[in-house]
C-alpha cells in the first residue's frame, strides 16, 4: 500500500514562506505524476501544482510566480516551496500520487497551513 508523508505545515505571516514536503514509501519514477492540493471548508479540493517527468510543471494561477513545486526522485519526495503567502492561501493541503503505469492515484493525510496575522 502506497503511503505519502507530508511535513512543513504551520501559521505563517502574510508575506511569509514555507516549505512543504511530502516523502513517498515506493520509489518514484519520472513517468509518475507528483503534486499539491489543497481544500478549505466547503469548497472541492483544487489543484496548486503538479510536477511530470522531472520537470514538466503546471501551476494553478492564483499561486504562479509565488509557488516552486520540485521533485527528488532519488529521495522519493515532492516540494512546495510557498514565498509571499496570503490568508488566501490558508488550507489543509494534500500530496498526490499519480503511478502512470498503474492508473492509480495516491493522497496524502493533508497539513494545515494558516496564512494570519
């Protein structure tokens, strides 16, 4: 059974950075698709960012130019670099895991991050 493991979460400033990690158990190959999610109260899950074949990323356009997703396959780990946070921003946000050669998609248990003054 997959399992993805997100860390660096937590309350944050307005105009603040944080550094969010999430660490497979599989090993991840370059085929597989990695990215972030987020939901807040009432509202569907929405795409921040996927990374595919190392380097093909995609952003959702309330995050472009503020957010970095990058990946480490030798680590098994997907990042999300977030720089000059909004109270917009806050959200539990999930890991995902697409294994492209299985068709099956993965989540993480989500992290809380809280953009607030």
């Amino acid at each position: 059974q997959e399992r993805l493991v997100e860390s660096g979460g937590g309350l944050v400033q307005p105009g603040g950075s944080l550094r969010l990690s999430c660490a497979a158990s599989g090993n991840i190959f370059n085929r597989d698709v990695m990215g972030w999610y987020r939901q807040t109260p009432g509202k569907q899950r929405e795409l921040v960012a996927t990374i595919t074949s190392g380097t093909i990323t995609n952003y959702a356009d309330s995050v472009k130019g503020r957010f970095t997703i990058s990946r480490d396959n030798a680590k098994n780990t997907v990042y999300l670099q977030m720089n000059s946070l909004k109270p917009e921003d806050t959200a539990v946000y999930y890991c995902y895991l697409r294994r492209i050669l299985y068709g099956l998609d993965y989540w993480g248990q989500g992290t809380q991050v809280t953009v607030s003054s």
